[in-house]
C-alpha cells in the first residue's frame, strides 16, 4: 500500500520555474512546458483525472450499485431482482443468526491467522534483520518473499494435496496412501476448519514478514543496546522498546492478512470437504448461485463494512505512515 | 537485547522452519508434477514426464493459458498509464482530497475480491441508461481487461510513487537550472529514473492479473475461461490431477524467476502489492 511507503516532506512544490531567462531558442516543446508551468492546476488535472475517474466510475460506482442492489426484491419465480424496495435483505443479513454466526467465525479465523502469522514473523523477520550474517540478509527476505508470486490456486492446492488423509477419494486415486503430512508425519488435521487456518497463514505470511522486517531494519541497535546497558532482559526490551516502535509496522502487516483471509472462500474451500461452509465468502457465493442476488448483495455489506471499519482502526495505529 | 549465542540459535532455527513451511508444499507440488501414479498421494512413485507432455499438448490448459496472458497484458497497460498518472499527481502536488485519493487508490486491493468480484459484476450485468444512450457492458475478454485493471492501478502506482520519493527533487531544480524545459527534464531526468520501476511495477501487476481467481470468477462470464479458472474447475475430476500438478508446477517456474527480477528492479521492499 503506497502510504506505506516513507514519506519525504517539502518535494510537492518542486519545478521552480528557474532557468527561463537563460533560453532564448523555443523548441516545440517549449510552449507546451511553459503553458504547463502556467497552470499548475491544469497540469495537475490532467494527471489525477483519469485515474480517479476510472476508480470513481469503475468501482465506488460499483459499490454503490452494489449497496442499492441490496434494496430490491426478488421476483420469487424469475428469480431476478425486481424494481420494488424491501428492507428484508438488509434484515436477514444482519439480524439472522444463521448469518451472523458465520461472519463470526469468519472474523475469528481471519484474526487467528492473523495471530499466527504474527507469531511466525516476530521471530522470523527479527533474526533476519538483525541476527543473521548481513550476507545473508537480502537473499533471507527474497526467499521469504518469493512463494507470494508461485500462485495462489498452486497453493490451495498444494495444501490439499498434502492435506489428503489416507484414504481419501482425493489421495487415493491410483493408489491407497494418504498426502504429504499424514506419510512423513503420521498426522494430518485433514480437511476443515484447522486446514483452512492452516492453508491461509501460508498463504499470506509473507505479508507479514515484509513490513515487519522493514521495521526492524529501521530500528537503531543503539536502542536495543542501550536498553540492554541499562538492565532490561531481553523479554523486557522486547515489550517495551521493540514492540511500541513495531506496533504500525504489524498493524500494516495485519490488514493484508486480516483482509485477505476473511474475504477468502476458494482455498478455504479446498481445504474442506465437500458442503462445509466454514467461510462466510463461501456462504455469500451459495446466496449468489442460489440465485438471490440482491440478498447476496447484503451479505457483501458485512465484509465490506468490516474492513472500511479495520482499515481506520489500523490507520489510527500508524498502520498507513512511515511504515 | 543480550545477543546470547542461544536466542540466535533459537530464532535462526525458527527461521529455517518458516522457509521450510513456505517452500515444503511447492516443492510437493512439483514432485507430483512427475509422478507415475495418477494421485496425490505421498510417497510418489518413480517418476515420468508423460504428464508434461499430455499437459502440453491439451487444448484447454493452452487456450485458457494464452487468455490470461492476452487479459493480464491489457490490465498492466492500463494499470501502468493510470496508476503512473496518479503517481505523479499524488507526487508533485498537494492538493484537497489528497489523502482521500491513496484511499481510492488502495481500495481495489484491501476489500476481498468477493465484494469486489460481486459489486463489478453487479454493475456489468445492468443496462446503463445515460439518456443520450444505453449500454450494458456484459462480460468476457473485455469485462476481465476492466475488473482486473482496477485492482493493478495501485501496483504500478506503489512502485512508480516509491521511485519518486527516493529520487531526490534536486535533479529536477538543477535541470531546470541548467535550461532544460519541463519535456526535456521528462525524457532525460523523470522517465530514466521511473523507468525500472515502471517494469518492476508491470512485472507485478502482470502476476498480480494472471493469479486473479475471485474477481475473475464474477466477472468473465460464461465463455471466456482463465488459466486459473480452468485449474479450478479441473481441481475435482480425478483424471486430471496429473495436469493439474504440471500447471501448478509451470506457473511456479515462471513466476518466481519474474517476482525476483521486479524485487531486484523495484530496488527493495517496494514491490509487494
């Protein structure tokens, strides 16, 4: 997220129109620079507009065709939305247990893999930033990295496959045996709630790490040593210095994994067997091919309205400074 | 932090556990790419490339192949023209709106593809009535090249945004000062120095677009499938796990040797989305 990104004050008013007396010849481009130079406001226009265009038109205008879209009753024999209000969708979809429930658990395993995620990288990013040989360090990080660009499909699937108890359908085609983990460890969760939260630390761990890492290697050892010098174990400077200066680092790490685990369904779903609706994106996806779409579409508020609401907090933590 | 010889050994340990968890699956993946038997069960036994072969040789894998390819191009030309736009707005000027505009930005990306999937799918499906005209935009090749160059836009704009702020303003105020008029400092000083990133950013919003599986899900439309969507749908039927395995295997090959090359260009942390 470019807000991430460190943020270097005073470049905005830069291109000081120095240097015009000097010139005497006028090339083509020459009137089109100085028209430019003339109008700020015209430069900078035609620079923002057609990006927020697209991104207003394309998608805040889809969002909020998507909230009407909740607003509309369904014909109950076409199955197609109609023209006519109704609150019913709205209703159901915040006031049903049924479907609370679901959202409850889906923002409980986003935040456990959140959790997880946290407590694999703390460890992991500290002893790379500052334990290991500094040699080692950038081909650490790249090879933590890495496994976030080798697919997301090839990963739900790898975990399936490894997964695969013994004599699933799945494994056992062609041969009797189980996956990966119940061979080489004798143990395997199988398919469900404990493979999906499994499936979906690997799957964005890395996300994690980086800014994590990004902010320790920011962090002065002199800081480290200085509460060292003064009596603190390791523990305590651990609680008292590294934690309060990572905290918008992990925040920042934290909305990739909270974020994307609690809108996802499709490895969730390859990870479990068959009609298990462990994730609420599943439940939103059965609405849809129900077909109740405008039903569906109040769903999608849940989700929606979770991050919008996860993202401020994380703002308010330092998640979109410095980080 | 007493620096003590255990704690090291410990986090060192911890470490070459993570990467082993990151990488165990992958390489069980590619192992079964090459497996005689027509399973996924482990251990494999003995190995053969006949799979490579029936993989590359199909026509479904192949033609799904190239439209992701054709789709992932368009998204990346459009994400780099919007997202180096915005880069440069966002950059170069401070204005109203502007932290509201990063929002704007990172928006596609941080809500779950499903509200992005169903809200873009919602909006393609419907007649849109302009008064002068109406249109509906329906769905195939060119409903995926819009829904997937949304969420790019902030890709190119993270890497070319990151550029700028490390390139020091000084260059600009001495190119002016040496009477280089804006166009002139643009091709000589601005787009050497975002060039990189620019490939570092296409690069990403490329494997970003050809990995897609949930918008891509709402918004491609019945006759038009994605590698990604084929492998979904193979996923299940027993006989092509085999396939399945290779195409895992070959994306994984061609990906990561990508994903290292825009690191290197993107010069640092700056690269992931």
């Amino acid at each position: 997220m470019g807000e991430r990104l460190e943020r270097v004050p005073g470049i905005e008013t830069s291109v000081v129109p120095v240097g015009e007396a000097a010139s005497q010849p006028s090339p083509p481009g020459r009137n089109v620079s100085r028209f430019f130079r003339g109008h700020r406001r015209l430069a900078l226009a035609g620079l923002l507009t057609p990006p927020v265009f697209w991104l207003l038109v394309v998608y805040i205008g889809s969002l909020v065709l998507l909230v009407f879209a909740a607003l509309f009753k369904l014909d109950p024999i076409s199955q197609k939305p109609t023209t006519s209000f109704t609150l019913d969708n709205l209703r159901a979809s915040f006031t049903e247990w049924s479907v609370v429930k679901v959202v409850f658990r889906t923002v409980l395993i986003a935040a456990g893999v959140t959790a997880l995620c946290l407590a694999v990288a703390l460890p992991t990013s500290f002893f790379i930033a500052k334990l290991a040989p500094k040699w080692m360090r950038r081909g650490l990080i790249v090879s933590i990295l890495l496994p976030l660009w080798a697919g997301y499909l090839v990963k739900g699937y790898a975990w399936r496959a490894m997964l695969s108890p013994a004599g699933n359908s799945f494994a056992a085609e062609g041969s009797g045996g189980g996956g990966f983990l119940v061979s080489v460890f004798g143990w395997t969760p199988g398919y469900g709630r404990t493979g999906v939260i499994l499936a979906l630390t690997y799957l964005w761990l890395p996300y994690m790490v980086l800014p994590i890492y990004a902010g320790l290697e920011r962090l002065p050892p002199s800081l480290l040593d200085a509460a060292g010098d003064l009596g603190a174990r390791p523990m305590r400077t651990f609680r008292t210095v590294i934690m309060p200066l990572l905290l918008p680092s992990i925040a920042a790490g934290s909305i990739f994994t909270f974020s994307l685990s609690l809108g996802d369904y499709i490895v969730p779903q390859l990870v479990t067997d068959g009609k298990q609706r462990v994730m609420f994106g599943t439940f939103i996806n059965s609405t849809l091919g129900a077909p109740n779409q405008p039903l569906a579409a109040a769903y999608t508020l849940w989700p929606l309205l979770i991050i919008i609401a996860y993202l401020f907090a994380m703002k308010r933590l330092g998640a979109f400074e410095n980080v | 932090m007493g620096n003590s010889r255990l704690s090291k050994w410990v986090l060192g340990l911890i470490t070459a556990a993570t990467l082993a968890f990151l990488y165990t699956p992958m390489l069980v993946v590619a192992r079964l790419s090459i497996n005689k038997a027509n399973s996924v069960a482990w251990p494999p036994r003995g190995w053969t490339l006949n799979w490579w072969r029936e993989a590359w040789n199909s026509a479904g894998p192949r033609e799904a192949f190239l439209n992701s390819v054709k789709v992932a191009l368009a998204a990346t030309a459009i994400a780099l023209v919007l997202g180096t736009l915005g880069a440069f707005a966002m950059q170069r000027f401070s204005f109203f709106g502007r932290n509201a505009v990063s929002f704007l930005m990172v928006l596609p990306i941080a809500l779950p593809g499903i509200v992005t999937g169903i809200a873009l799918q919602n909006t393609f499906s419907r007649r849109i009535d302009l008064g002068l005209f109406d249109f509906s935009v329906g769905f195939g090749f060119h409903s995926l090249v819009v829904a997937h160059a949304t969420f790019c836009v902030v890709v190119a704009y993270n890497n070319v945004i990151a550029r700028l702020r490390r390139s020091s303003p000084n260059l600009l105020e001495a190119s002016a000062d040496l009477g280089a008029h804006a166009t002139q400092t643009f091709r000589l000083i601005t787009f050497p120095l975002v060039r990189s990133a620019l490939v570092a950013g296409g690069i990403l919003a490329f494997a970003l677009s050809f990995d897609e599986i949930v918008v891509t899900t709402f918004t491609a439309g019945a006759g038009f499938q994605t590698l990604p969507q084929w492998i979904l749908a193979n996923f299940s039927r027993p006989r092509f796990i085999p396939v399945v395995n290779v195409l895992a295997t070959f994306v994984m090959i061609v990906s990561i040797p990508l994903a290292w090359l825009a690191q290197k260009l993107s010069g640092g942390s700056g690269g992931s989305p």
